[in-house]
C-alpha cells in the first residue's frame, strides 16, 4: 500500500545529559547539561536511514561527570575532554541542516522519544546559556503521542522499551547511549509506518526562546535573516547503521543523486 508522507526527512534526535541521583543530587534540572548530542536522518522516500552522527559535548557547569551518569550512559570524562561546547556543537548540527536540507529545499522535522530533548533540556540549557536556538527545533513529533495514534490499544507507553517490546523489537545497543536509542527509534517508526502510521500534526514549542536569526539561505552563512522553516511530518522503514556496518552514503552524494 501506498502511504504518501508530506515531507522527506525525518532527523531523529537523542540527548544524553548530565545527571545524579540520591537526596541531594550534584546535578537538577537547573544544571542539566546535554553532553551527547546525535541524529540520525531518515530519507521517507526509500524508508531508509540514509545518515547518522553522533557528536559528545563538553559540559561547563561540572567539572566531572558523577559516577551515576557514567554507569547510566556509558560516558566518561575522557571522552568528553576534547570535545566542543554546546554552542559549537548546535552550529555544527545547524549548518548540518542548512547545507543538506534548506539549502537543497528539502523538507524534513525533527523527531524525539517524549518532548524531554526538545522542550526542557535544550530549552533550558539553551535560555541559561544564553544561545540563539533556530526555529526548526521550535517543531517535532514526538514519538509517543505518535505511537500511541498509530496503536490505540496498546498498553500506556513508558518509554522506548515499552513500545519495543509491544511491537516485537529489539532494544538497540546500550539503553541511555543516545545514537543507539536513535537507532532503536528508527526501528520503530519503521514498523509503525509499515502498518500504515502518517505522521500528520507535529507538536509546536510555544514562545521558544531566542529563536529567529539563521544563516542565510543561499548565503554561505554569511548573511542573516529571519527564516520561517516548513518543519514537520513523516516516517519511514529503518535500515539503520551501527559501527560494524558498512558506512551510510553521505548526505551530499545522497542529496545529489536525487536532484
């Protein structure tokens, strides 16, 4: 059957981020701080995932990782010591978007497991911080309300092992390693879409902060301007990667052999 999708890509995103436990915890969500940031792009046209990346970031509210969010993602702090900071870190996934999507007047919108990613941490980090967020993550799906529409009669969803587990598939790599989650997400938008799941109304972040100013379309990023992005919808059948298989086509070849 036929489901025709509305926009091309799907840029699934997983943020890994500082965090503690216990009565009086070193980290809250006031000092959260995101310390992996990957995505991983799926082309809605094939059904396949045609890019990935994962990039670690470098806190700069703690000086160390506590030992509760080592054993709970799998980060340590030398994987963290030559890495960028946050700020670097969104312009590279920016000017990602802008040379491989707007730029080539492909549609896509982000897609995150529950509204965390999006609508508190890098939100929150973001505002503290003081960095300008572009209006593309201002709209994404989420991918349990989505889940949820596409099966009515599933249990109450709790997380990504909880859809998994309902539809039959695997949990990908380590839990809390974000690129595996991507990957574990990937796998079941795939599903969803295979039984016949449209993704038609994204959820809009209302009055995102410090949103506005992005590289000019067209301009090599040297210009400035207001730029209203068509984000939104879609999904796809997965065909993820991981690290022992052969490599995704780059984006730029993929992106060529399409125009």
């Amino acid at each position: 059957m036929d489901f025709r999708q509305n926009f091309e890509y799907l840029v699934i995103i997983d943020f890994e981020a500082t965090c503690d436990e216990g009565p009086n915890p070193a980290v809250t969500r006031e000092n959260q701080e995101i310390i992996e940031f990957p995505w991983m792009v799926a082309d809605l046209d094939s059904g396949k995932v045609v890019d990935q990346k994962q990039l670690f970031v470098k806190p700069e509210w703690s000086k160390e990782l506590t030992t509760f969010c080592k054993n709970l993602t799998g980060i340590t702090d030398d994987m963290l010591r030559g890495a960028p900071h946050l700020e670097e870190v969104i312009k590279q996934f920016d000017n990602y978007v802008y040379s491989n999507f707007i730029n080539n007047n492909k549609s896509f919108c982000l897609l995150t497991d529950g509204p965390w990613d999006l609508k508190h941490c890098l939100r929150n980090e973001a505002n503290s911080k003081k960095i300008k967020l572009a209006s593309h993550y201002a709209t994404f799906f989420d991918l349990r309300v989505e889940f949820g529409k596409c099966y009515p009669d599933a249990p109450a969803v709790t997380g990504l092992k909880s859809m998994a587990t309902y539809l039959g598939i695997s949990i990908e790599g380590r839990r809390h390693c974000g690129i595996d989650d991507c990957r574990t997400i990937s796998n079941i938008l795939g599903k969803m879409v295979k039984d016949g799941h449209t993704f038609q109304n994204p959820e809009h972040i209302p009055q995102m902060s410090l949103i506005a100013t992005e590289p000019q379309v067209g301009g090599g990023g040297g210009g400035y301007k207001d730029f209203d992005l068509k984000s939104c919808p879609t999904e796809f059948t997965s065909a993820s990667t991981s690290p022992g298989d052969p490599p995704a086509t780059p984006m730029s070849s993929f992106l060529a052999k399409k125009n």
